[in-house]
C-alpha cells in the first residue's frame, strides 16, 4: 500500500505543471541561451530544481535554507559538463555553447510552483531535410568520390550511436542495423562511391541528427519524419497514436503549431482525459475527439485554421503529424495522350523551400525539389513504374507537368510547400489538383458531356430529318408513277 501511494505521489509530481503552454526558447548552436525563473529575489526558505527531458532528470538545484547551489554536469553522458550556470540572486539557469543535444523541455520548480521551457537549439547543417513518413531519404556527404585512405562514420542522435561506415584503407563498408533497438534493421543503404547515407521506408523513430564524420572533418544534417494527413475542409483529420491500447501509466499529449500549445491530454493513472478548447482563439472548440482505447486525435470540421502541425507525446516518444486542409479542388480535364499542367501559383521558388508532388490517397511522392539541398527529383519508379518518363518539373515556380497521360494517371494530385525550416518547425501550404483523364470515347467533364450530348442530339435530329425527307420524296415519286400509269389506262 506505501509503495502505491508513493508511486502515485510521483506520477502527481510527474504532472504538476503539465498543463498550459510551455515557453519555447530558441538558440542557435554555440550560442548561450538563459531560463528565466521569473524571481527578482529568492527567498530564505526557497528550494529551486531545474530538470531536463521527459524522464525529468535533475541538472540543477538551490537550496537557500542550506546555501547550496549544486549544477549535476555529469548526467545524461555528460552532456551538460562546464555549460550550466545558476544565477545565485533569481535561480535562473543559463545554459552556454548549445548543441542539438540540449534540445528539450526545461522543468523548473520553486517550492510548489512549476514552469516549463521548450528549448530549440539549431545550427547551420549542410542540409535540413524533411519527408512523409514511408519515404526513402538520401544524406549527402558532399563527396564525389572517396579516397583510398578515407575513413567515413555515420553517427545517430545525441548518443552519437554509430549506425554506419566506411573504412577504404580496409574496403570494408558496414551497416550497424541492430542498433538502437533495430529502428535501421533493412533501412539503410551506402554509396560506395561518395560515402552518401540513404534511409529507406523511414519511420518517425528515424527523426534526428545525423553527424558524418570524414577523416577529421564533420557535417551534420538534420532528417524530420511526419506523418502526413489530408483532408478536405469540412471533413474530419484523424491522427493515429500507433497504439493499440494505453498502459495504466501513460501520460499523452497532443500539441499544435510552432508553440506547441496543449490542446488535449490524457493521464491513464487518474483516467483524465482533457481537452483544451478554448485555447487559440477557440478554434478547437467542439471540435476534438480522444480514442479512449488508443489516444488518437480526431479534428471534426475542419478549417483552414486547423491545417498545421500536431504533436503527440508518449510519455518519453515524440511523433509528429503534418495536417493539410484543402479548402478547394482545382479541377482539371485531359485527353488521353494529351499532357497536362498543374501549376503550383508560385512565381519563384526561393532559396529555403522544399516542394514536393504527391498522388493520390497514400499521398506517394512522386516529386520533389529541394532548394535547401539544391536538388530537383522525379521519382518515376513510384506505383508501379506508371510516371516513369512523364514527369517534368519546372525548377524555377514548381509546377508539374504529366506528359503522355492515361487513365492511370487521374486522381488526386497534392502540393506541399514548406518553408523557414527551424529545428523541427516549419510553415507550409497545401493545394490539390484533381485530374481526370478522357480518351477517344468517354469525354472528361460535364461541360464537354453537355456540349457532346447536344452534337449528338443535333447530329441525331438531322439524320432523322434526312431520313423522314427520303422516305417521304420516294413515297411522293411511287404516287405519281401511279398516277402517270391510271391516266394512261383511261385513254
């Protein structure tokens, strides 16, 4: 009965501060960024701990009634070692020389009172690349060819866990698959002329950092995997927590936009289920549905106000989804054969966009051009091979162009831009295009139905006419033959 009561106590502690909105902090890596506790004068009494991560391991603490001011430096690998400093007047915490690890949520207690920061810590990498999850993804190492001495390493999240290398000395290329619980097992693939990383059928446990070291030299790139949700306005978004059924001790939940705002949440061990309507302007409100078997969210009546992006912690996992919200339909018609021309409105593409085509309800990328990376793609392999040799892309506005269409060919057709990527956040917009594909006897609209079905009618009403005319010239002929042969009787 004490161990219960004390692992309810935790489990309290564990969610006293959750609710609300966090503070996000952002810093660019190398730079120093500080916490603020929000006090201009500590009291005697006060007892101040700073925690760090989703398992709230402890990093700093006051203790005024004891003078002790304590930095914990050698937890988590060391990743904190010589960067905290506590303010000994406000027990506001700075933490210097940021990296990529030191992203993360910041939980700061005084006494009974709790506060929460969101720290994004980005740097200048060689790329930053975004995909759908499913999608394969290419890391390029800059190389156009490796030298006979070189010695490459792929490394992976803030551990640095070694995923895959290259040893020339030794010709020896080696995938380590079966590490970080086999989330690479069968996903990852090298070049063995540049040393490039792909990742094939990427999941959202591929989302991170990935440093490749050459010889003495490393580059780091930044690879975020989403789940991708489309929905017309008006109907319901679901997103899908990927569970089957909640632990007694889950904590969940679901935040949107760039300020990761708590719009629903559920605490298994008090069986709470919370959802957060009125927050931002009230655009959710009535509008949010938790699964109580698995913690999905579904959006009901969506807007344009809803498209964004959502995410979904459990207990220690992030997952992110991506809404789009198609509040129109372009509707296009072709001629089977004929090319068609999808075009995205833009006038430039600019330096920080990624553009990507995507078709029908799997949302298959089928196009791609990536300014951040300098990289126009065409993935004409997709679906069986039915784009190979069709796809053209303008790489100045973005537009698609489908030569050589068949029936094969229509179907929805989704546009994505994202720009002003920074740390796992980016805005984006969406437009779709629906293409329908005619050949030779079934027209492709219902104007060209109308105006064909109006030809056929006129066509049919005057070979009707033509008809009734012989028949009535022939009849008049017959009669007067007849009447010809009668008066020749007669006389």
């Amino acid at each position: 009965m004490f161990l219960k009561l004390v692992l309810l106590c935790l489990c309290l502690w564990r969610l006293d501060g959750a609710f609300g909105d966090d503070e996000v902090k952002r810093v660019k890596e190398g730079d120093s960024v500080s916490l603020n506790s929000g006090l201009t004068e500590m009291k005697d009494d006060d007892v101040i701990l700073w925690r760090f991560g989703y398992k709230n391991t402890l990093i700093a603490e006051i203790n005024v009634t004891a003078d002790r001011f304590t930095v914990y430096e050698d937890v988590l690998d060391g990743r904190f070692r010589d960067r905290l400093k506590l303010d000994n007047q406000t027990g506001s915490l700075t933490v210097t020389h940021t990296t990529a690890e030191h992203t993360g949520y910041y939980r700061l207690q005084i006494n009974s009172d709790i506060k929460r920061f969101d720290l994004r810590v980005y740097g200048v990498y060689g790329e930053f690349v975004s995909v759908n999850e499913g999608d394969s993804v290419s890391i390029n190492s800059g190389l156009t060819e490796m030298k006979d001495d070189d010695v490459i390493q792929w490394r992976f999240g803030y551990k640095n866990t070694l995923i895959a290398e290259i040893n020339k000395r030794a010709d020896r290329f080696t995938v380590y698959e079966d590490v970080l619980d086999g989330r690479f097992r069968d996903r990852l693939k090298l070049d063995n002329q540049t040393g490039s990383l792909t990742v094939t059928h990427t999941t959202t446990e591929h989302t991170g950092v990935y440093k490749l070291q050459t010889n003495s030299v490393i580059k780091r790139f930044g690879l975020i995997v989403f789940v991708l949700e489309t929905v017309m306005e008006g109907d319901s978004g679901s997103l899908n927590s990927g569970l089957t059924e909640m632990k007694d001790d889950d904590v969940i939940q679901w935040r949107f936009g760039d300020e990761n705002t708590l719009i629903a949440e559920i605490y298994k061990p008090a069986d709470r289920f919370t959802v957060y309507e009125d927050v931002l302007d009230g655009r959710f409100r009535d509008r949010l549905k938790l699964d109580n078997q698995t913690g999905s969210l579904t959006v009901t009546h969506t807007t344009t106000e809803h498209e964004g992006d959502y995410k979904l912690l459990i207990n220690v996992e992030i997952k992110r989804f991506r809404l789009a919200v198609f509040d129109e339909v372009t509707s296009v018609s072709v001629k089977e054969g004929d090319s068609v021309s999808l075009n995205s409105s833009l006038t430039e593409v600019k330096d920080g966009d990624v553009i990507q085509w995507r078709f029908g309800d799997e949302n298959t990328l089928i196009a791609e051009i990536n300014k951040r990376a300098d990289r126009i793609t065409v993935y004409e392999d997709v679906l069986d091979g039915r784009f190979r040799d069709r796809l053209k892309l303008d790489n100045q506005t973005g537009s698609l162009t489908v030569t050589h269409t068949t029936t094969e060919h229509a179907g929805d057709y989704k546009l994505v831009v994202y720009s002003d990527l920074m740390m796992f956040s980016e805005s984006f917009s969406s437009k779709v295009f629906r293409v329908s594909v005619y050949d030779s006897v079934h027209c492709c609209g219902p104007t060209e139905a109308v105006i064909r079905l109006v030809l056929s009618a006129l066509v049919g009403v005057a070979t009707v006419s033509i008809v009734v005319y012989d028949i009535r010239s022939r009849r008049a002929e017959r009669d007067q033959a007849h009447i010809h042969t009668s008066g020749s009787i007669e006389i």
